[in-house]
C-alpha cells in the first residue's frame, strides 16, 4: 500500500512559513546587536564622559599597565584653581599652543607633523591636540593603532562638546604621567620640587612641561642638557602665552 504524498500547495506553505521565521528571527537579532551598539558605541561614551564632567576619572590603563611594571602609584587629584597658572601657560606653550582657538583638532600642526616624519622618520614628531591627549589617556589604551586614533577622534569631540575648556585641562593635569609612578601636577610637584601644585615657580612649571612627552627618561628634577635648553625655550613662550591671553579660555 503506497502513502499518499502531502499536496504540493501546503509542503510549500510550510517552507514559506518557515523562511519568514527565519527573517524575523534574523530581524529580532539585528535590533538587538543596533541596540548594543547603540548602548555600548553612542550612548555608553557620552554617559561616561558626563560622568566625568563631574567626578574625577579613575586609573586609567596606562596607571594599570605601569603599577603592573612595578613602578608604583602616585596621583593626587585637585582642582584646577590649585594649579598654578605657570603650569597651564607652560604646558600651552609645549604641547598646543592653538588649545584655546580649536575645538580639539590642530589640523595646522597635524601638516607640519607630517612632513616632519616625511623628511627624518626616525624622530617621530606627534601633532596631538591637548584635548587629544587628554581623550586617549582618559579612555583609550597606550598603544597606537587606527582602532585607537578613531575612538581616539570620537572621544575628543565628545569632551570638547561636553566638558569645555577648562575641564579639559584640569582633568590633563590630573592625569599625565610625570615619571614612574608620578601622575597629575600635585603629585609631580611634591616628588620634584617638595611643592604644591600652587606653588610652582616658572622655572619649575617648564621643566615639567618639558618631559611631558619622555617622562620615564627625562627628569624634572635632576635635568640633563636638553632639558635645562629646552625649558627655556618654554619659559619664554609662556610668556608669550601669557600676554597674548592663548591660555585665558581655562580660567573663563
């Protein structure tokens, strides 16, 4: 006795009704990994980077990675009106002269870093932005890659637009490193100089400044040729800071 074979019409129904589980299905799936990356891509950075706006930024991976090394821990965090202005003219005159003209990119001095690197790539020259900075070291890991100068980008516009100015480089000078161990203006002020923050004098200000870019191999304190040049190099331009008012958009 042979069986009857199943009608054509509802074997197809059967496959119509499964494809369109299957859509849904792969529907439900693509909301939920939108909502992730909606949480987690957009909404997660702004919500931390208001966080921040208001609480001091906790260790960072660097702060992690060096205590890892053995090299201690050393952060003494205080707000921007007990930092000496010394030190915010000095680190202006070093690192971004433009910070208080952008709005988080020197586009001027990415050029120029470029055809530095161009002509002699083995003295790498950066063109970062204070606030660039300051948005790796708060949330972004050390090492260079195009992952990390994307979110990188992200992360500067995001506290441009969200903390100012000011916030910016209350949190920078919190946060740098400043030897081994040595994070923030208070604490590098205490272990070079035995001052407060406050307290710096114009000499001490651009000795700092100055090995913001090496501070494991230079030293404020005990400074070696080019640095003792080089900080007068600063100190001079921080004077030109000063009178020109570069720096006057951190104590608005």
């Amino acid at each position: 006795m042979t069986k009857r074979a199943k009608p054509k019409s509802k074997v197809k129904t059967k496959a119509k009704t499964g494809a369109a589980h299957a859509r849904a299905a792969a529907g439900r799936l693509a909301r939920f990994l939108m909502a992730l990356l909606l949480i987690f891509g957009l909404i997660g950075p702004v919500a931390i980077v208001t966080l921040y706006r208001f609480t001091p930024p906790p260790m960072t991976f660097l702060m992690v990675q060096r205590l890892f090394e053995g090299r201690g821990f050393d952060r003494r965090w205080v707000p921007l009106s007990q930092i000496s202005p010394r030190l915010v003219g000095a680190v202006v005159a070093s690192e971004d002269s433009g910070f208080c003209e952008h709005h988080g990119f020197d586009f001027t001095a990415i050029q120029r870093a470029l055809k530095h690197n161009e002509r002699d790539p083995n003295r790498i020259r950066g063109g970062s932005t204070i606030s660039q900075q300051t948005a790796k070291n708060i949330f972004l890991w050390p090492h260079r890659d195009y992952v990390r100068k994307g979110l990188e980008a992200y992360f500067t516009v995001l506290i441009e637009a969200i903390w100012g100015k000011p916030r910016i480089m209350e949190v920078y000078l919190n946060s740098i490193e400043w030897g081994p161990g040595v994070y923030g203006a208070e604490a590098a002020a205490r272990r070079n100089f035995g001052v407060s923050a406050a307290n710096l004098t114009a000499g001490q200000a651009a000795r700092l400044a100055v090995i913001v870019p090496k501070p494991l191999a230079w030293k404020a304190d005990r400074p070696g040729r080019y640095v003792r040049r080089r900080s007068g190099t600063i100190q001079a331009r921080a004077g030109v800071v000063r009178r020109q008012g570069l720096a006057d958009c951190v104590f608005r």
